[in-house]
C-alpha cells in the first residue's frame, strides 16, 4: 500500500509538471514526458482505450479493465496534469505580465538540458538518425516563424484546436500552447476559458483533444517501436528547434487580427549585462539543474 501512495504521488508530481508545461508557449508537456520517463507508458495507456477495454467494461470485469488501461497510472498523471493547468494559469498568467524575461528563462534553460539528455537516449548514430534530427529541427523552428491565424470561438474550430493542441502536448518539443496561438485561440482557452471555467469553449475543446490524443497515440506509439533511434532522433530536433521561441530576450510583435491585437511573431535581441541578467541566468541554470535532478533521480531509481 505504501508502495501505491508514492507511485501515485510521483505519477501526480510528474503529471503536474507536464501541465505546467503546457500553459508556457513553446514547452512541450510531451519533452517532460520523455525526461521524466513516463512518454512511451503514457503512450501504450493513452491507446489502450481500445474494443477490448469497451468489452471488459461492458462485461463488468473491472478489474482487469483496470490493469488492461493502466488506469492506477493514467488517472494521476491527468489528474497531475489538470489541477496544474487549473491552478499554474493564473500564476503564469501574472509572471508573464510582470517578469516574463524571468520564466522565459527558466524555461530555456529546462528545454535546453531536455535535448542533451533526450538525445542520448539514442542507441546507435547513423545518417538516417542525423537526418530525422535536422529534420525535427528544421520543422520546428519553421513553425515558430509561421504567423498566427485570427481564431474564433465556432465549436468546430475551438474542438479542432483541441484536437491539435492535444497532439502537440504529447509530441516532445512541439508545444500545445505555441500551437494555440498559432491557431489564434491561446487566450481564449488556456487563459480566459480556464480561469473563468467557460464549459461553453471548455467541453468541446476537451472533447477533441480526446478524440486527437487516442488517435495520436496508436500512430506515435507504432513508430517508436518500429524506429525507436529516428523517433528519438526526431522529437531531439523539434526539442531543439523551439528554443527560438524560448529565447528569453525578445519583444512580442503585436498585429491587430479581425480587430483583435495577437502576437504574430518575436523580435530578439542581446541581453545587458546588468542585475537582471544575472537573475535571468540564475533561473535558466536552475532550469538545467532541474533536468539533471530529474535523471539523476531516474537512474537512483533503476539501480537494483
């Protein structure tokens, strides 16, 4: 029993950091997956959601149900996952009006140690394990230049950004939220329909990226063990990739879209060497210490 509580707890904590991942635009929940060690078990549960889950259901056979969905795991990680989206919103919501080149930061930092240590999980280099690399870089970066459409609150389109964003929340490196604001919906769902609890835009957005995820799972979880290396490889690329919209140093480039202003893209620039960066380096070195912390903590726990 003993043993139960801690699992939960762990599968909660790690849960809860994917969420909080997912509010920031540009942090992958799936990249926190991969370094925590949960991406390929949450996968295989996520597709377990199968006909024969539906028949041991419908049977009564509850118990195996259980086993055959991995439903002890599943259930607290989301539930990790929720109350972190729940309740990281508004502080996020304040950092970023206030100290945004501070959690920027952090991030970059977290995200930055997340391709070493993801990549080394790769068993054998050869040109079509560099390829996918590149490949997952060059797209990723290429999607944090696209500009953002104008968004709408139709339920088709706030269901289809669930649907992608939900895909984009379990594949490392491709961030949930940055495609939100692609899509032209960030504000409206992570911001305002969370923190307002708007079931309107919230049950049709949760409802596709349901239906997105399941869909997503059986693809992602057939690739990874057909070509485990490349599949690695690849995720490295997108992790890598999305630095760039990361970079703690940027203005926002605001455009007006339907009368509404958006973010349509990043200006960079060099920081000045003043107390501010020093802090800003602080926390992006936190932010690696952090990614270390967690693998170390993950091979102490593999030992005999």
């Amino acid at each position: 029993m003993k043993e139960s509580v801690k699992n939960a707890f762990l599968y909660g904590i790690k849960g809860m950091a994917m969420g909080a991942a997912n509010v920031i635009p540009g942090v992958s929940g799936g990249t926190i997956a991969l370094i925590t060690g949960i991406f390929e078990r949450l996968i295989n549960a996520i597709k377990s959601f199968n006909l024969t889950a539906l028949k041991l259901l419908l049977k009564g056979r509850f118990r195996e149900f259980v086993k055959h969905v991995d439903l002890f795991f599943l259930t607290f990680v989301l539930l990790g996952i929720a109350v972190a989206i729940i309740s990281i919103a508004r502080l996020f919501e304040f950092l970023f009006e206030n100290h945004p080149i501070y959690i920027w930061a952090f991030f970059f930092g977290l995200v930055l140690a997340s391709v070493y240590f993801v990549a080394r999980r790769i068993e054998k280099w050869n040109w079509a394990v560099i390829l996918n690399f590149l490949i997952g870089t060059a797209v990723a970066v290429s999607i944090s230049v696209l500009t953002p459409a104008s968004g709408s609150d139709a339920v088709w389109y706030v269901a289809l950004c669930g649907v992608v964003a939900a895909c984009s929340m379990i594949l490392p490196g491709l961030s949930g939220s940055f495609v939100l604001i692609l899509m032209g919906n960030y504000q409206l769902i992570m911001i305002d329909a969370v923190n307002n609890l708007d079931l309107g835009i919230l049950i049709p957005t949760v409802v596709g990226a349901a239906i997105g995820i399941l869909a997503f799972s059986w693809i992602l979880s057939w690739v990874f063990k057909k070509f485990r290396n490349q599949t690695i490889a690849l995720l490295s690329g997108f992790i890598l990739g999305s630095l760039g919209i990361l970079w703690p140093w940027k203005h926002e480039i605001i455009k007006p879209f339907d009368g509404v202003m958006k973010t349509v893209g990043y200006d960079w620039y060099l920081p000045e060497i003043n107390a501010g960066f020093f802090i800003a380096a602080g926390l992006m070195i936190a932010g690696i210490a952090s990614i270390w912390a967690m693998e170390y903590a993950a091979r102490e726990k593999e030992k005999p």
